[in-house]
C-alpha cells in the first residue's frame, strides 16, 4: 500500500483519560494533572482501506504525554483485533501510524516518540449510549456511566460540540468508572475521570 492509497473508517468511539471530566484538552487546556494518560477504542461498522474490508474489526490505543499533547514525546501502544487477517492487520496498523495520512491520526503520530510493539487482542463492545464498556483482552478497560449530580445523586446528560475538533465533533462527555491499562511500558488505572462517547468517521 502506498501513501496514496484510500481508506475510510466509520463507528462507534469511546475514550477516557485522567483528566477532570469534560477533559480541558477539549478545550485547549492544560492537562488537569500536567500529564495525559489516555485511552479510546471504535468499533467499525463501515471500512476500508484500498480493497481491503475492515467492517466490524475493533482497534484501540492506549497512551502517555509527559505534558500536554501537541508537546509530544508521548509513549502509544496501539490495540488490534485478533480476528484481523494478516492484510486487515497491516492496514489499520498503517492507518493508525499516520502512514496514509488522514485525521486524526497524521496529526497524533507527530507527537509519539515511542511507539511500542502492537498488541492483537479480542475485542468485546457493550454499546449502550453514555452506558457503554470494552475490554482489549487483557490489555484495556473502559467502563462508562453518566457524570453524577454531586448533590443530588442524579445521572446528568452533557454533550461537548467541538466544530474544530480532530477526535471528534460532538461526544457524550461521561464519566470512565473504569478505565486501566496494563501492558508492558504502559500501565495505569484512573476511575471516575472524563470520558466520551460518539459516533465518528475519519478517512484520508
């Protein structure tokens, strides 16, 4: 496959990350805690890249920014679905490099300085709105709930739009009851911090 080759991705797309919920990334903020470790996943309902078909192949990531992202000299771990074949395997590897260009992830690779090797794992999604889950093996969690009402106890309904946003548009911001990571270079757990949820489709 060339640069020039085309894909397209289609689905269903959670993350979470240790920031305070809304996450002020979204927002061109500093990391809450200085740092990002953060995590996402999609679900693809519609792909392709060139003649290879990847509908209802699962991929995710997990990462850490030492600082704010676009300061780079972050650590990623991509996340495949086992089920891929040995060509589905190497397009969404590609995709998800930058290799193909396309957003979001030409402009994410920039700020990687160490990519470590890639896990292919079992996918299992639970989509159920601002209730949705995965598990990449046993390499990720992301569990998701409604943010709390913190005085009445009361799920809340809260969407971000972000028109000039590379992630996405428009999310569910939600609270990650879970969210952990357990692979060698990467390891954390942050429950009860920001969470999305949405639908997104990215292409080169």
């Amino acid at each position: 496959m060339s640069t020039q080759t085309k894909w397209n991705l289609e689905g269903d797309f959670l993350q979470a990350c240790n920031c305070d919920y809304g996450c002020p990334c979204e927002f061109s903020a500093p990391p809450t805690r200085g740092d990002c470790q953060g995590t996402g996943a999609m679900q693809i309902r519609s792909g392709r890249c060139g003649d290879i078909v990847l509908d209802g192949l699962g991929w995710g990531f997990a990462a850490h920014w030492p600082k704010a992202i676009h300061l780079g000299n972050g650590t990623l771990c991509p996340f495949v679905d086992e089920r891929a074949t040995t060509e589905q395997r190497e397009a969404l590897l590609k995709i998800m490099s930058g290799q193909l260009g396309g957003l979001p992830f030409e402009i994410l690779a920039t700020t990687f300085t160490k990519v470590l090797e890639p896990r292919f794992v079992p996918f299992e999604f639970a989509w159920n709105g601002r209730n949705s889950r995965m598990h990449a093996g046993e390499c990720m969690v992301i569990g998701l709930e409604p943010i709390k009402n913190p005085v009445t106890g009361e799920p809340e309904s809260v969407r971000v739009e972000h028109a000039t946003g590379f992630i996405f548009k428009g999310a569910e911001a939600v609270s990650a009851a879970e969210m952990k990571v357990d692979v060698d270079g990467l390891c954390f757990s942050w429950p009860d911090k920001a969470g999305f949820v949405t639908q997104v489709s990215y292409a080169n």
